[in-house]
C-alpha cells in the first residue's frame, strides 16, 4: 500500500508538473511504514520515494540551470525522508520502552500490579463469557525480611529475581507473573481448573524448594489459590486467594492451599 501510494504521488508530480506540490505527502508514506513496519523497511520507501520524485521531474522534462542541481535535490530528499525515518523509528522505539517500563517491576521484570489487574480483568471477562476456568496464585516469600538483614539487600533482590525466574520457567507461556509488593507476587492461569492449578502450583513448590537449597536462601512459599468459573470480580478473586496464602502460613508455610470461588458472588 505504501508503495502504491509513492507511485500515485509521482504519477501526481508528473501531471501537474510546477502547478501544485505534493512534497509534503510522501511523508505519510514513509511515517507509517517506519512507524509500524520498522526503520529498515521506511528506509527502503526513502530510496523509493526520492527515486519517484526525481523520475518524475525527469519525465517531466523539468528544466535546471545546471544538470546536476537535479541529482543535489535528490540527495536533499533523500536526507530529509531519511531523517523523518529515523525520527519516527527514534520515537517509537522511546514510547515503547516507557510503555514496557510503565507495565513491569523494574528488579524483576514481572507484571506490576496496575498490569496485572488490567490483564486479570480482560482474562476474567472471557472466563465469565466462556464458561471457562481461571485459577489465580497469591505467593508471600517466608522470611524474606531475614534475608535482606543477615545477607544483605544485594542478595535480597537475587533472591526475589530467582524466584520470578523459577515461576516462569515451569509456568506456561499464557501463564502471568506479577510482583505485587516486597515479597509477595501473583500468577494468573487462564483456562486452569482446581485440578490443574494444583498440579501446577506443587510443581513450583517444589521447584522453589530446589532452587533454595541450593542457594542456602532460608526461605519458603505460603500460596493461596483460588479458582472460578463464575461471575467473580477481581478484587473478590484476589480477597479469596489472600485469605487462602495466610492459611498457608498458618499451617507451617512452605504449602498452598485452595478454593473455589461461589459461582455468583
């Protein structure tokens, strides 16, 4: 489309000769490409475009005072598309490292909580929609208030991104996670029934237990799960999760615990 549309403003060029300017439009063409197909590709409609124009002052019988003033205007364009190419490519590439910053912890690289419940609220809307299952994980890492005093806060943030890295590493790809707070995270497993979820979660419990011992991290895992098909809000999943990890806890931690949230609620 890009290059149908250079075509038509140098056919353009051509028919109205000196009468009318159509200049200012081939960057359209060339802020679009660079902006959605990347900056390789808007170089490419750069050299296209330059080429149109010039081809089309030179069908045109275009007089200049001297021959090489056509090939200098050339070169002008040339530069003055490539720096929009660059420009375009420059600002995307800016808006969307603040768009990734704005959704991730920053030690972890894990959804931040505004994110995570963004997602969690679309995937609760499908489940609702679907009739299908979602599980939702609440995580509080055990003693991790005596790993930042006794080894340090360096080791405390290796700690915190051990963890996300051994969640993601046994989750599935559609699987979320998100660090909410200090030491606690979320896991949001669309399609996931009670089942499922438990299968899922002992895995990483157990996983977790591994990755520990061999750092010599006296820590563990209180999980609270809670699981619907239903229509749930967020922030009633969330409550029943919550509740779910403090009963961990208080059964010793380094366990999970489950629920199923009341279809209507």
């Amino acid at each position: 489309m890009a290059c149908i549309t250079i075509g038509a403003l140098g056919w353009l060029d051509y028919a109205t000769g000196d009468e009318l300017a159509f200049s200012i439009f081939y960057f359209v063409p060339i802020a679009l490409t660079s902006w959605y197909s990347g900056r390789t590709l808007g170089a490419a409609l750069c050299v296209l475009a330059a080429s149109t124009w010039g081809a089309a002052e030179i069908i045109a019988g275009k007089y200049y005072s001297h021959p090489w003033i056509e090939y200098w205007n050339i070169f002008v364009r040339l530069a003055v598309f490539f720096t929009i190419n660059q420009l375009v490519g420059l600002v995307r590439k800016e808006l969307l490292i603040a768009q990734d910053l704005s959704q991730k912890d920053p030690l972890t690289g894990a959804a931040n909580r505004r994110h995570f419940t963004e997602l969690a609220e679309a995937e609760l809307a499908r489940t609702q929609r679907y009739k299908r299952s979602v599980s939702l994980a609440y995580i509080d890492l055990d003693n991790f208030k005596t790993v930042n005093d006794t080894l340090g806060h360096e080791t405390g943030d290796l700690l915190l991104k051990s963890v996300v890295e051994t969640l993601r590493a046994n989750l599935r790809k559609p699987d979320i996670v998100a660090r909410i707070g200090g030491d606690e995270f979320l896991i949001l497993m669309p399609e996931t029934d009670i089942e499922q979820s438990k299968v899922v979660v002992e895995r990483l419990l157990e996983h977790c237990r591994i990755e520990f011992k061999n750092k010599s991290y006296p820590v563990a895992l209180s999980i609270g799960v809670a699981v619907t098909s239903g229509n749930v809000s967020f922030s009633q999943l969330l409550k029943l999760a919550d509740s779910q990890m403090y009963r961990s806890k208080s059964e010793g931690k380094d366990c999970a615990n489950y629920t199923v949230a009341p279809a209507e609620a």
